[in-house]
C-alpha cells in the first residue's frame, strides 16, 4: 500500500524559501547540538527564579531530565520546564488572548455533526460554476460517520503540524501537490483544501481556540506583533530557551522559535536527536525564513 499524500509531501514545503528578515539577525542566538544535553545539565545551579526555560515537546523527555538531574544531586532552581502549548497559554493570558481550545475529543463531535451543507466556502476554492453542489471536505476525503471526522481530524492535525496554516507555506503545499502525477496531485490537493475547511468549519462552531496549537499560533502572533513585549511580560526573567528532544520541527514550534528570536533578546539552543539533527541543522536557516511567523490562510 502506498502512503497517504501528506507523508509523500510532508518534506517538501514545510516552510518557504522567503528571506524577508535577517537571516543573521535570526542565528546569532541560535545555537544547535545533536545529541549534547550534557550542555544544558552542565548548566544546573541553585537560583531562587529560574533563567532557562526548558522545553519538551514530549513530556516522558521532561520528566527524563529530571530524573537525571536528582539523580546527580543537581540543583534544578535555575530552570523552568514547560512544553509549547503552555507557554501559548502564558503567552496568550498576558496578551489578553483566549487560552480555552478545543480537545479532540470536541473536535470530532463537532466534526462528526456537520451537514453537508455547512462545509464553508473556500477562498481558493469558489466552487463550480454550474449548479451542482461544492464538494465538502467529507467529499473530498471520501469517508463519513465516526471513522470520517476521524480522519478529517488526522488530515487537518498533519497539514497544520506541516504549515501552521500559514498562507505561503499553504500556497507552497498546494504547488508541490499540482506538480505530483495524476491521481495523486488531486488527491494531495484535496488533502490540502479539507485540511483547511475543516479547520474553518471548527472555528466557525469553537468557543475559543481551535485546538492548544491554535492557541500557540495566536501567541506567536501576539509577540511578533508587541515587538516582544508579550512574551517578556510572560517570561520577564527568562535570558535562554532550551528546545530538547527534538526529533522533527513542526511549524507552529518553528513559527514561534522565529518570533522570540526577532523580537527579543533571548537566546535559543536547540537539542536534536542524533537520527534527524544533522538533517534539521541543515534545513533551520530555510525554516526559520517566513514572514510573519503565525500568520494563517484564513485571515
């Protein structure tokens, strides 16, 4: 069997090759290590507020650097541990932005109860010109009932982890998927287009954010926007960010690397798995060259 259309363009687009900001400016402060977490370990001191802020995307590999730390007696008052999706929270309760969000759980009964005729009209998409019906994202997918909103809800969680829904990694996605061969740039591209319905459909329906992804795009914003202030007043006394066990770089966590890095001082090291890291080292300055960092399709 031959994999789903996401996977055969998950590594071409992930983000585009703009370079609207300094690249410089954007590395001087940013530091990477494939398999080093010695470094941050090193780092261990007593301190009544925490400087460094620890981020694990997985929690098992939060808890696995405490551990270590007890274990080797190290005091630990220096650092912060925290993932992406809470520092969104921080973020977005001192920007006065929402931090409730959808669980999936609510994402696919909302999915799972949608009429055909409620799928939302696509900007990109205006629909045909005769009089038939414009195809849902259950349309374009081909599936219905519990197993659909499932895989809606899988589709539209790859293509954001992939783009963060920003508008020129979308275009770029939608390009890569027209230059496949038939029949799988229309199946690519229909994977696209329900990604982003879906997504419109649950916002049109959410109390809140769509998702704790969601809220973390928001709070992307809120500190490229302030310059920022948005993120100091969340962390005032935080001078580094420690990104550790890292395997893959999604878009919203690279979206956010980029908005700390132009707009405040902090600096940012990054601990990469030995399988991937080279790889990642080599891709960062491309990843990290987007304009407007959480700037989304749908605005």
């Amino acid at each position: 069997m031959s994999p789903p259309a996401y996977d055969r363009l998950h590594d071409n687009t992930m983000c585009p090759h703009q370079h609207s900001r300094d690249d410089s400016s954007l590395t001087d402060r940013l530091s990477t290590h494939v398999g080093d977490e010695s470094r941050l370990l090193d780092r261990a001191r007593r301190a009544s507020t925490a400087s460094e802020l620890v981020v694990a995307p997985v929690q098992l590999h939060q808890r696995n650097l405490q551990r270590r730390l007890r274990e080797a007696a190290r005091p630990q008052g220096g650092f912060a541990f925290t993932d992406p999706e809470s520092i969104g929270r921080s973020v977005a309760r001192e920007a006065g932005g929402t931090t409730r969000s959808l669980d999936r759980i609510d994402r696919l009964a909302l999915l799972g109860s949608l009429s055909p005729s409620e799928s939302p009209p696509s900007p990109d998409d205006p629909g045909p010109s005769s009089g038939d019906a414009r195809p849902t994202f259950r349309d374009r997918l081909g599936t219905g009932g519990d197993a659909g909103a499932r895989h809606v809800e899988q589709v539209r969680s790859t293509i954001e982890s992939m783009t963060n829904f920003h508008p020129d990694r979308i275009g770029a996605l939608r390009a890569a998927a027209r230059e496949r061969r038939p029949p799988v740039d229309a199946d690519a591209a229909a994977l696209v287009d329900a990604a982003v319905d879906a997504e419109r459909a649950l916002r049109d329906r959410a109390r809140g954010a769509v998702s704790r992804v969601d809220v973390l795009r928001r709070a992307t914003r809120d500190v490229d926007r302030t310059g920022g202030a948005a993120w100091t007043a969340a962390y005032p006394d935080i001078e580094r960010v420690s990104i550790v066990g890292v395997s893959t770089l999604s878009a919203p966590y690279v979206d956010l690397v980029c908005a700390v890095l132009a707009t405040t001082t902090v600096d940012v090291e990054l601990h990469l798995r030995p399988g991937t890291g080279p790889f990642l080292d080599e891709r960062l300055p491309a990843l990290l060259a987007v304009d407007g960092p959480g700037r989304e399709v749908f605005a």
